[in-house]
C-alpha cells in the first residue's frame, strides 16, 4: 500500500481542521479534490469509512447526513469567544511589546478556522504600551524559580528628576523569594520574602532589572500567609487602622460604592436623592482620597474623629496650594 494512503485519514482530518467549521462544512467531493490535489486517490466510500475511524478514535468530527453527507471539526482547543477574550487581553496587556502582542495573535489565530480567523482581527486602543521585552523573561524566571523553590537576585528600578531609569539604592542587590504572582491595574507583581528587607514584600515586575536564579533555596512561606490579605493591603490601599464609618451618598454613586466594597455592603434609602453605607475601611490617605475624588457626592457621616481627620486631610492639601 503507498505510504500515501496510510495517511489518507490524517490528511483527511488536517483538511477539515484548516478550512472548516460549523458554518462551513466540507462535502465528500471537497475532500476527494483536496486528496487528488495532493496526490491520493480515494472513493467516496473510503473517505466516509476514515472519517467514521477518526471519530471512533475521538478526533470531534460532525457529520451531516445528507443527499450529499458534510463534514467539519466540532470542537477546537478554544472556542471562538474565548479566543477573541484572549486576543482582546494580548491586546490590552501594557507589558507585552506591540511586536510581541502581534505575534501571540497570529499564533492565538491559527486555533481557530480560517473563516473564523477574520474575526480576530480586533482593534483594541492601549495606553503606554512596553517598549521592550524584558517582563516576559522575568515572569518566566520567577515561576521557575517558585516551581524549584529557589531565591532570585536583582537589581530594582525607579525613575529619577530627569525621567531616567536608574538603579534604587546605589544598585543595591535584593534577593527574594517569590511566592506569587499577581495582576493588578495592567501590571504584573510578584509577592514574596524580601531577605533585603527581612519580611514579606512586593515588587513591580516590569522594574526588576538584571535578574538571576541562584541555587539558594527559598524562605519557605508562613504558616497563615494567605495571598489575599498581601493583595488587600498592597492593591486596595488599607493603609491605616480599620474602622466602621457610616457615609451619605448622593444615589448615582451605588456603582462606586459597590466597587469600592462589594454588593454585600450595608445600605439604606435615607431621601429621594440620598442613601447611607455603613462599612469597615481603613483609616489613610486613599480612603480620603477616594471620598475626595467624588467631590461631594460622598460624604463622611461619622465616626466624628475620622471626619476631624479627613478635614485635616484637605487642610495639609489646601495649604500646599
């Protein structure tokens, strides 16, 4: 038998993998044009017994029976929503390079028909997008080093007066153990025990710089570490002592009451125009500075020592004017 025909059935099934989908089904007569174009010969009953073999070894391959029977791929790797999510999150990812995100969807494309392909074509507008590579290689050296238990080293990132990058500290080397990574705001973290500071700490990946897996094994993490207290305090800003505070709020800021403390928070109808939340924050500058940002709107009720403080928030701000 020529080697050909040994591989009619994966040619037959690479066929329907490129060039269909539910929408565009392929009929024996496509797939005996695409063999003998390739240099196979085979019957209309040879193709409809591969076929049955392919999905007797579970390649998802839906027959509509017919006058004329017709064939596509049921299920691919990802649906088409869910490659247009990822495609729209490459997009949207300020830390990817604008050759690198053109790259990932090209490939994010090949996953989905060619007739679907064209959909994936989505213009996405992104703010400050990276200007090279460098946190890709970093977020891959920090899952290796959490998967081998082991520290990294590097050098860590700011900006100066004249808006030059430049190593904090004189170059200082820090060592950590990475723990977990987050995203937050567009950004990529990693969170884990800072030798450098002898505690838990949390750095912004894309300002690492000059990163280096050693053979050191890693500080092991605390018996009640739980990620989701790190994230509370370092993403949500608790910055203070935690607090009841009653607020009066005009009716169009639900919305940001609810981002700010979730659906389960205490309200009540006070007026027409107003309703109260009573809830537990932390006492600082971000939560002052996320009652400022309403301009009114939203209005501290008590207790009478946070509004003392929060007039003296505005105070110190007024002053610098």
């Amino acid at each position: 038998m020529p080697k050909e025909n040994k591989q009619r059935a994966l040619h037959i099934y690479k066929y329907l993998l490129d060039n269909t989908d539910d929408d565009h089904p392929a009929t024996i007569k496509d797939i005996t044009a695409y063999l003998s174009g390739i240099g196979i010969d085979a019957g209309r009953q040879t193709i409809s017994d591969d076929v049955d073999e392919l999905q007797a070894c579970g390649f998802d391959i839906i027959k509509n029976r017919s006058t004329q029977n017709q064939y596509f791929i049921g299920s691919r790797v990802l649906e088409l929503s869910e490659l247009k999510m990822l495609v729209d999150a490459v997009q949207a990812a300020r830390f990817i390079t604008h050759d690198r995100a053109k790259d990932l969807i090209k490939r994010l494309t090949t996953l989905a028909s060619p007739h679907q392909a064209g959909e994936l074509k989505r213009k996405l507008y992104v703010e400050s997008r990276a200007a090279d590579a460098n946190v890709l290689a970093v977020v891959d050296m920090l899952y290796k080093a959490m998967q081998t238990k082991r520290t990294m080293t590097f050098l860590y990132c700011e900006y100066s007066p004249e808006k030059k990058r430049k190593h904090k500290h004189n170059g200082q080397l820090y060592e950590l153990s990475p723990y977990d990574l987050l995203w937050n705001n567009d950004r990529y973290y990693v969170l884990g025990y800072s030798k450098t500071h002898d505690g838990i700490r949390t750095f912004r990946v894309d300002r690492i710089d000059k990163p280096e897996l050693t053979a050191r094994s890693a500080v092991l993490k605390p018996k009640d570490y739980r990620i989701e207290d790190f994230r509370n305090r370092v993403f949500l800003m608790y910055d203070g002592p935690r607090q009841t505070v009653e607020l009066l709020c005009d009716n169009d800021m639900m919305d940001a009451v609810v981002d700010k403390f979730g659906k389960k928070v205490q309200t009540a109808i006070v007026d027409d125009g107003h309703f109260s939340v009573t809830g537990e924050v932390s006492i600082g500058s971000t939560f002052f500075a996320w009652v400022f940002n309403y301009a009114g709107k939203i209005r501290i009720q008590s207790p009478e020592d946070v509004r003392s403080q929060y007039r003296e928030h505005l105070g110190k701000a007024a002053r610098s004017l």
